[in-house]
C-alpha cells in the first residue's frame, strides 16, 4: 500500500516518486508542488525498535534541506526538546509516530507541505516513477479528464472553466487547449479554483500563457538561479488576452492554484473573487529516511518579481471577499456588467 495522498485521488500512487523525479531530473523547470499528505490508517500495526534513529534522521533532513532556514532552526530544537523528554519513547506504532512528527513540525512551522510519512513495506530506493505508477497516473487523468471539471460558456457569453488540479502538461496538454479553445470567443472568463489543490507549475504557466498577447515573467523557482520562467505567450490563435479574467478562490485553493492566483494578482490581469486561500508557497522533494519512513520537505520558494513577499502561510487574498459558495454567482454579476 502508499502512503500518499495527492488530489485525493489514485494519483497516490505515484505522488512521492514523481515529485522527487521530477526534481532530481528536472531542475527548477519541474518543481512540483505537492498538496498535504497524510499517512493510511492501514499501515499502522508495525512495532518499531526505537524511535530515536528516525528523529535524528526528521531532525538532519530538517536542518538540511528545508527552505526557511530560520523555522529550520526551530523545527530541530523543538524535535530535540521532545527527544530529550523521552516524548517518543513510548510509541510502538510507525504510523502513530509519523503522525506525531507531522503534527509536531507543523505546529511550529506552520507548512503543510512538511510531512512525515510510514510505510509498512520497505520503501523504494530510487526515487524514479516506474511504468506502472506513470501507467497510473495517466489513467487517473483519463478518467477524470485531467481534472478539468468543466469548460463551457455560460449565459452572458461568460467562459467559465474549473479545474481542480494543474496536472502534468506532457500528459494533458491536449485536454488544457481545448479546454481553453472552448471558451476563446466567451466576452470575459472565469476560472474556477475553488477545489484546486496545485500541482504542476509547468501546466500553470501553461494556461497562463493564453491570457497574455506577450511573453510574460511568471516566477523564479530557487533563489539561488537565474533560470526563469516566462508565459508561451502569444498563443496562436487566442482571443483571451483582451479578455477580463475572473479567478475564484477558497480556503481549499493551494499551491499551485495559489501561484496562479498570486501571479495573475501582481501582474493585475484578474480579478480574484472568494476566500482567502490556504498558504502554501513552498516546493517540495520526497526524501527517504529509512527503510520505513520518508518525509517531504518543501525546499524551494516561488518568487515574483511584483511583489517583496509571497502567499506562503498567510495566502492570496481575493479582490472581491465573499463565501466561497457565493463566488460564482458575484463573478458572474461582475463579469456581465459592461
């Protein structure tokens, strides 16, 4: 069994492997933002030898790797102080302390990207997807049509397009475009991100790109690089750019959806109408801590060039505050307005 779950879907299969792929593969082009991952009930059960190896491992990986050197500080004297008092001691079960760890460096860090996860059986060595688990994942994206829910025009000649994922462009490239055809000729659009939980900031510059009649700067990936990250804008053929853009939120919206929100914000080409969202800014790589336990840990900030900050534990605060239930309905009253 996995212990992941990314979209709340089969995807769970492949989430930790691809992130980690990606990124060791990849570089800064294929950073992933992974949603919150929690461990199965069903993988509790194992009793464990001592605990103190996997701390230590919780606490090297923290000091290592995460991007807020600071909080990275405070993470570890706090997982010390617990050690120290003999906190995990007692505990016999793996997945009863990946809890507790995840619980524990949440509560000082306040990233839900940090998690420590159990599994049962021993963890894979390479951090490659097999076929199996790429296999998987596209099948998950047939089924759900790559997780655009819906792209249609409304009444008012409103283009309205949810999505509940960015998923994978090599993928659902095709799925992305004539999701965005199907709305070129609508007057104004609205995107609708009230259910999207991130994922690929390759497909978020993706879409972005067909709102644009230029090349865009969409966000540096690491502090430490000069590689960019620009729009494919002009897409050939839009009609989008000229187009007022309408984007909905709530306290679900994460990742790589708050990135879309955020950069369409600071470049002021929407009007964002909801909640605020959920925070979370980071980037994260898988890291094995043993045969048993692993961890994700966000190492990479996205940053943009409008703006000294970004969303990463307070979130994108919408245009337009209103419940989240109600956003369509207002974006829609604004959208036929001329």
């Amino acid at each position: 069994a996995n212990v992941v779950l990314l979209f709340g879907s089969i995807l769970a299969l492949i989430a930790f492997a691809i992130c980690s792929f990606l990124i060791a593969h990849g570089g800064p082009k294929h950073l992933v933002w992974m949603p919150p991952l929690i461990t199965s009930d069903i993988l509790s059960g194992q009793e464990l030898n001592t605990n103190e190896p996997v701390v230590d491992a919780v606490i090297d990986n923290i000091k290592r790797h995460y991007v807020d050197r600071e909080a990275a500080g405070r993470i570890a004297a706090a997982l010390e102080t617990h050690k120290q008092a003999g906190d995990y001691g007692a505990i016999q079960d793996g997945a009863a302390l990946a809890q507790l760890l995840t619980e524990q460096i949440r509560a000082v860090s306040g990233d839900a990207h940090l998690v420590i996860v159990y599994e049962k059986e021993i963890l894979r060595t390479s951090t490659g997807p097999t076929p199996e688990m790429l296999a998987a994942y596209r099948n998950a994206m047939r089924e759900s049509n790559c997780t655009f829910e819906k792209a249609a025009v409304l009444p008012h000649n409103i283009g309205y397009i949810k999505l509940n994922s960015f998923p994978d462009l090599s993928v659902c490239e095709s799925t992305a475009k004539a999701a965005m055809e199907s709305v070129n000729r609508a007057g104004n659009i609205i995107f609708d991100l009230r259910d999207n939980r991130g994922g690929y900031p390759e497909m978020v510059a993706f879409i972005g790109s067909y709102l644009f009649d230029h090349p865009e700067y969409w966000f540096n990936p690491r502090e430490n690089t000069t590689r960019l990250s620009w729009t494919r804008s002009p897409v050939s053929g839009s009609l989008l750019p000229e187009k007022r853009v309408f984007v909905l939120t709530s306290s679900r919206t994460w990742s790589g959806a708050e990135q879309f929100a955020f950069n369409l914000k600071m470049l002021k080409r929407a009007t964002l109408i909801g909640e605020t969202t959920r925070g979370g800014a980071h980037a994260g790589v898988f890291h094995r801590l043993d045969d048993h336990f692993g961890m994700g840990i966000p190492e990479a900030r996205a940053i943009n060039p409008y703006s000294d900050h970004d969303w990463e534990g307070v979130g994108v605060e919408p245009d337009v505050k209103v419940k989240a239930e109600d956003a369509l309905k207002v974006a829609i009253d604004l959208a036929s307005r001329r």
